[in-house]
C-alpha cells in the first residue's frame, strides 16, 4: 500500500499531495484483517459441512465399530438369555419337583429394574435407546442367574439331604391296620357332624377303640403337646423339617413331651375321644410350608389296590357328604 496519496486540483492543475492519518490506516488493515477472518470462517464451516476432518473420519469409524460390537453383544445376551431360561425351566419342573419343593415364579426370577433415574447417564448420547436396552438386559440377566444360583445351591443340599429327607417325610398310616375300624373322614369337603355347613376337612379321621396306639408317621421334633381349645382336644404337633408337620388331634393320652424327638414307628399317644369330636377317632394331618396336603398321598405303607379304593372311597363319601 502506498504511503502517499495525491489528489488533482483544479484551480492549480496540479496534484496535492494527501496525507493519510495513521488512525485511517490502522482502520483500513483492521477492515480487510477482518472481513478475511470472515471469508476464512465461512469456508472452514462449508468444507467441515460437506467434509470430515480426518480426526472426525477417525472418531466415526471407531463408533461405527463400537455400534456393531453394541449389536453383537445384545445377541449374545439373548443368545445367553434363552440358555438360562431353558436351565430355570428345567430347575423348576425336574429338579425341584423331584425333592418336592415349590417352584420359582417367574416374577421372582426376572426381578424388578424399574425407576426412571437407573438409566440416566445413557440420556442425551447418540443410540441412548440401544445403550439402554443392553443395560437392561443384562440387569435382567444377572439377577436370573443369580437366583438360578441360589435354586441349585438349594437343591444341592437337598440332594445332600435325601436319605435325612426320606425317614422324616409322613410316610405310613398312623394307625395300625389292626386298630383300625374304619376312615370315617377323608380330605376334603364335607358337612360338619355338628351343625351340617359344608366345610373343608383338612385331614383324615381314623375311627377305632379308645387306647389304640398312634404311630409318628416320621422322624422329627415334637413342637406343640398338650389340650387345645380349637376344638382338636388333646393334640401334638411334629415338625418333620423340609417343611413338614403332622398333626395328630383328640388323642386319650399323649406319651410324648414338648422339644422331644422323635422317630417313625414310634408309640407317640392312644386314640381318643377329645375336644370336638363325636366319638373316638384320630384326626390326622399333614401339612407342606403351612398348607394341609391329602395325607392319602403319604400312606407307602399300603397296596397300590388299598390305595387306589381308599381314593374312589373318599371321593363318593365325601361327594354324598356335601349332597346331603
């Protein structure tokens, strides 16, 4: 750029000479400084527009890559999902059936996740949708096999257990055969000998002479012994473990006492006529976690014949029972 500046004067005709300031010259460089700054920055943002920077080239391919990973990876987590159903499914109808312990609901196998602020952090970030879903599932997954853990570690010490198992489960009639004048009573609805409303009985009544022994059915502890004012007069209760209790009721004379064990076979009280009882009779029960069972489907003292008529036998009784 030229220092000096003239300019034509018409009443000399000559050229003056123009003197420029220094502040319009620093003006000047600071305008084309600027709008250079501004074509500059116009084409950086339409060439990054339409083109990748090669560190940007770089950063998309390793997302990419990270992306098919992501996907392979929820793969093998249904993949891994379906294996570990297959093993639950197993566990509950083989493994726990055949130790005759209650199965898992699926409720409980698949666990609860919920709560808006688990997920959080994958808000706001590009495939947020597919990030959680992955973290979902395996949250889902862990807690599977984790109780699925816990079911074998279960059945193992069942498995452990068995023989213990056998001796204590309720597995023969707890009056002999040659007590015994007849089952008055089977499981199962019927009318109440008192006021005639259909109630459920929740065992089985043995009648028989007054002073017939009563055999405990398994080995296990004596947890209640004494009279009862629910109407089961002189009763005991026997805690056979694994979840199992029997209940003998309207006993003559208990030979037992409270906290003591013992074993099947033995003479545990005589039949008799207390509490709520119109005349002398065992009433007998079994109960799995709490609940009253058909002690029929415990008698592995009996015939399969025996077994098969006791069955048709209370299935009439206790259909004319409810009729009538």
């Amino acid at each position: 750029m030229a220092k000096v500046k003239y300019k034509f004067n018409p009443q000399t005709l000559k050229f003056d000479v123009v003197a420029i300031s220094l502040t319009k010259r620093i003006a000047k460089v600071l305008i084309h400084f600027g709008f250079s700054l501004v074509v500059s920055a116009v084409l950086i943002l339409i060439y990054s527009f339409f083109f990748d920077t090669p560190k940007e080239r770089i950063l998309k391919r390793e997302t990419s890559d990270y992306l098919v990973k992501l996907e392979l990876l929820q793969k093998k987590l249904e993949h891994t999902n379906m294996l570990v159903s297959d093993i639950e499914q197993r566990d509950n109808i083989i493994y726990r059936a055949i130790f005759e312990v209650d199965s898992i609901p699926m409720s409980q196998r698949e666990g609860g996740f919920g709560g808006s602020n688990r997920y959080a952090k994958f808000e706001g970030l590009r495939n947020s949708d597919l990030l959680v879903n992955t973290a979902q599932m395996l949250d889902v997954l862990t807690w599977k096999v984790y109780v699925q853990s816990k079911s074998f570690d279960e059945v193992i010490d069942l498995a452990k257990n068995k023989e213990r198992i056998i001796q204590c489960m309720p597995a023969i009639q707890p009056v002999s055969v040659k007590d015994l004048a007849r089952i008055s009573d089977f499981f199962g609805f019927r009318r109440d000998p008192f006021n005639r409303s259909v109630k459920y009985h929740h065992g089985i009544d043995f009648s028989g002479p007054i002073g017939s022994p009563i055999y405990a059915t398994g080995d296990g502890v004596v947890v209640e012994c004494g009279y009862s004012f629910f109407g089961y007069g002189n009763q005991i209760i026997i805690d056979h473990g694994f979840g199992y209790k029997t209940r003998y009721a309207h006993l003559h004379k208990i030979n037992i006492k409270e906290g003591q064990k013992v074993t099947r076979g033995q003479i545990i009280a005589t039949l008799g006529n207390t509490g709520r009882s119109t005349g002398p009779h065992l009433h007998y029960e079994v109960l799995h976690r709490g609940k009253p069972v058909d002690p029929l489907n415990f008698f592995n003292d009996i015939t399969e014949e025996e077994y098969d008529r006791m069955v048709s036998i209370s299935t009439v009784e206790n259909s004319v029972r409810v009729r009538y």
